[in-house]
C-alpha cells in the first residue's frame, strides 16, 4: 500500500481539523444542554421559558450531531475509501449555516 500523496495528507489533515472543530461544536452544545437543565431544576428559568430554552438547546444539540456525523462521514470516505471530497459542498454547508437560519448559532473553530 502506497502513502498518501502530499496534497492527500494535506488534505486529510483539512479534514481532520473540520472534524475536530464539528466535535468541538457538539460538546459546546451538550454543555449547552446540560446547562439548560441544571437551571429547569434549579428554577432559575421561569416556567413560561423553559419550552423555548429547552427546544433552543435540543435544536443546537442535533444540528451539533448532525453536522459532526456529516463531517464523520466525509472524513472517513476520505482516509478509508480515497473519496476526495467535493468542496463545493463543504462551501454551500458552511454558507446555510450561516443564513441567518433558525438553526442556533454554535461559534466556530477557524
């Protein structure tokens, strides 16, 4: 088996920082979560707040999950099988995310 040529490691190694900033952004959101329902059982969320808190948190928890098992997926086709992304679409996600949709905003790792 050969290794990778420079612009494949290269490569990879994009990926592999996507990957890790897409897990960076779920533990952000878990936090988030769990944060949100500390405060339920503390009370610090008045009632009339809690549903809205907690589909916020529940909404940026699976678009979190859903974007890391995206990025998951690209990068293992990437090292496993030697599919080579098309960055086109990696753009066109980045873009969606950030239209100003009702998806909740989780910062982003440069």
């Amino acid at each position: 088996m050969s290794s990778p040529t420079p612009d494949r490691r290269a490569l990879e190694q994009l990926w592999h920082q996507r990957l890790t900033d897409a897990k960076f952004r779920l533990e952000f959101a878990r936090n988030y979560m769990s944060e949100v329902k500390r405060d339920f059982s503390s009370g610090d969320i008045p009632a009339d707040e809690e549903a809205f808190a907690h589909a916020k948190a529940l909404r940026a928890e699976n678009f979190a999950l859903n974007e890391y098992n995206r990025v998951l997926r690209i990068f293992t086709d990437l090292t496993v099988n030697g599919l080579i992304p098309d960055e086109s679409e990696w753009l066109k996600a980045q873009a969606e995310g950030a239209s100003g949709s009702d998806e909740p905003t989780i910062p982003a790792a440069s």
